[in-house]
C-alpha cells in the first residue's frame, strides 16, 4: 500500500495534482471486477480535506508532492517492517516448540551428522551437501505436518498423499522427500524402541491425483524454454558483455547444460582430441553422471563447423561468464531460460542417442565415423552448404554413424 500523486495537467487552477492512495492487498483486489493486469490493484482519491494532516499543501509544485508522497511510502514501510521484526519472535519461539516436540534437537543433530552432513561419508563419494540439506528441510515441513508418531504413520499413509497433493509437488521431488521422511522415522524409533514401517511411495490413483495436481500447478508456467538461434545469437553481439555473449555462444554451438559449461572452467573436466584426418573432438565430462565408469562418463562433440572452432578458443581463453536469466529474456524474448542455447542446438542432436543409452557408445564407434568421412569434403563447411547439400552433410554426419 503506498500514497502516490498523479498529474492533471489539464486543469486550469492549482493544484494541477491529485494524491491517490493504491493497495495491492487481497481483500481489496476482490471486490474489483475482473481484471487481465498481472498485479491488479486498487486506488482510492485522497480528499482534500485529509492532504493537510498527511502533509500535502495545494501550494505545493507536483514535484513537491511527488517527495512527500515518497517519503509517507518510505515510513510507512519502515513501520510495518518494525511490526513484522516484533512479532517473528513470538512466531519463532511457537514454531521451536512445536519442533522440538516432534524433532528433539538432540536427536536431529545426531541424525543430521550421520546422513546429511559429510562427516559419516567417505571422501571419495560425490556429495551435494547443500540439496541434502534442502531435501531435508523440506522433509521436516512434511513431518511437522503430519499428526502422530513416526511409529504411527503407515496408519496415516493418505495424510502424506494429501500433504504432496495440496503443495502440487512433482513425483521425482515427493520420492526424495518421502525418503528422507522415512530414514528419520527409522532413526527416531530405533532410537525410542518403537516398531517402524516406513510409507511406501504412492501408485495407482494416489499417484495420478499427485501428477495431475503437478500439473495443474505447472500448466499455466512454460516450463520448456524456448530456442535461442544462432542467428539471434549473432544480432545480440554488441548488445552484450564479451563473457556472457560467450557462454550463450557455447551453448548454441556445443548443445551443452548450464553446469556443463560452467564446469568448463576446470580444464580437468575437457578436452579437445585431433586425428590424423584432421577432425577434432571436444570431449565433455559429465559430473551429473554417477551411475557409469568414469570412462563412460565424457560427452564426445565433434568439431564439425567453424563456429565450433571458435568455441574451442573461447575455452581454452576461459573468457565465459553465466548470465542472468532475466538478462536472457531481455535480449531473447520471455520464454528463453538458461536452456536456450542448448534447445536450439538441432545440428548434434543425435549426441542424445548416447547419453540416453551410453552403453552403446564406444571409443571405437566414434574412430570408425571419424575415418569414415569423405576427405574431399570441406572440414568445417559453410552454413550455406550445410542447408543445400542435399543430404551429403545431413546436419552432422551422425546420421552415418546410427543407421
């Protein structure tokens, strides 16, 4: 809610202003009739009679009112933030008590040293303490919610259900949470010799109920981003910042993730390899793969156009930043993320084939393609050869490799 002052100039006498005082509260936005505006707001007309005791004088310039205004607003504001700094005591120490009575501090500390902290865990295990540590916070929401002892929970199995429905949380995300749930809920009864059965993962109707309340929940969120193309790319050069330009370029021409590229910057997770025909191969390890050899876990790209040329100098410069996604859809248009570059990247799509299905890929398919190439065509042709050969470069040649 604020005060804010609006211009008349079409009136003949002073004041050439009025003090208008807007709210975006829910209960005043309800009676407005329906609106298609993304922050629908109501405004009231200040009277006249009430600008003297707000500080507002008819002989003032519509700039003078305009800093009054500004400096009620700021006052305003710093009252409701002094309100709202004296009750969070009270709401923390409710909300300790209601925790401790479920989650003994004792106890989750304990538990929290043995399965979400790294102090149980071996150093050679890759570990992400930080979504562990989400993961688990979100799970105490869960158990704070629930009525009932650990011990008692798989006599409230729908609770659990209803709890992931109503916050609309996705499938992949509720299994983790129930995991954590459960590993406590173990922990704790062993701890207080009480019987435990953990709740099992929901199917048949319960799980439609939680996808379809997923779903419902992203249908009006574009989830998918949309494709930044190259051409766009080159348009929006002068537009922005070497490093980031070059990060957006990467992932047009490499068809790489976000943390992909961002890992670039380790020069033990790439490499480039050059063979005897004169072909190169940007070999991309893939930390998000845990479950294959780490042989099987570098991404090949072969260096097949001079654009990717360039990319490999940007790399070796290790002159790449990450830009903002607000940045992105400033310049790209409002459906672009941080996946832009990779969606648009159609001419190594077939790369997909082996990272779905790595234990088809081999050192040797890959050598057998690059000997198999015609020497006599060009090693990094022109876009314009690449649309109009007929079929000769296909868009990367890895049509040759799958058939």
């Amino acid at each position: 809610m604020s005060y804010y002052v609006k211009a008349l100039s079409w009136k003949n006498e002073e004041p050439k202003w009025k003090v208008q005082f807007v709210s975006y509260k829910k209960d005043h936005i309800r009676t407005l009739e329906s609106s298609k505006v993304k922050k629908p707001k109501k405004t009231w007309d200040v009277e006249k009679d009430r600008w003297r005791a707000l500080g507002f004088y008819k002989s003032m310039t519509i700039g003078d009112a305009r800093e009054r205004a500004k400096q009620i607003n700021a006052q305003n504001q710093t009252k409701a933030q002094e309100g709202r700094i004296k009750l969070e005591p009270n709401k923390q120490k409710d909300f300790q008590e209601r925790f401790i009575s479920k989650l003994p501090e004792e106890f989750v500390s304990e538990f929290e040293k043995r399965f979400v902290t790294k102090t149980f865990l071996s150093k050679d295990r890759n570990y992400d303490g930080n979504r562990f540590l989400r993961l688990w916070k979100a799970a105490q929401k869960l158990i704070l919610a629930i009525e009932g002892e650990p011990s008692e929970w798989y006599f409230n199995l729908y609770d659990f259900y209803d709890y992931f429905t109503d916050r609309q949380l996705s499938v992949r995300y509720m299994n983790e949470i129930l995991k954590f749930a459960n590993l406590w809920g173990f922990f704790i009864c062993k701890k207080m010799g009480q019987p435990f059965l953990q709740v099992p993962r929901p199917g048949g109707y319960e799980k439609r109920r939680i996808i379809e309340a997923y779903f419902e929940k992203t249908r009006t969120h574009n989830k998918v981003s949309g494709p930044i193309s190259e051409e766009a790319l080159k348009h929006k050069k002068n537009d922005l910042r070497e490093d980031l330009y070059n990060w957006i370029y990467l992932t047009v021409w490499f068809g790489l993730r976000p943390k992909e590229v961002d890992n670039l910057h380790d020069e033990n997770l790439w490499r480039v390899e050059s063979f005897f025909n004169g072909r190169k191969v940007l070999w991309v390890y893939q930390t998000k793969v845990i479950a294959l050899p780490e042989e099987d876990r570098w991404k090949p790209i072969p260096i097949l156009y001079q654009e990717q040329e360039h990319g490999i100098k940007i790399l070796e410069a290790n002159n790449f930043t990450r830009p903002l996604v607000k940045s992105l859809r400033f310049h790209f248009g409002k459906t672009v993320s941080l996946y832009g570059g990779r969606k648009a990247f159609t001419g190594l799509n077939e790369l997909e084939y082996w990272e779905k299905r790595p234990e088809n890929f081999s050192r040797e398919i890959l050598i057998r393609y690059l000997h198999g190439l015609d020497e006599n065509r060009d090693v990094n042709p022109e876009m314009s050869v690449r649309e109009s050969d007929s079929g000769k470069y296909w868009q990367t040649g890895f049509k040759w490799v799958l058939s």
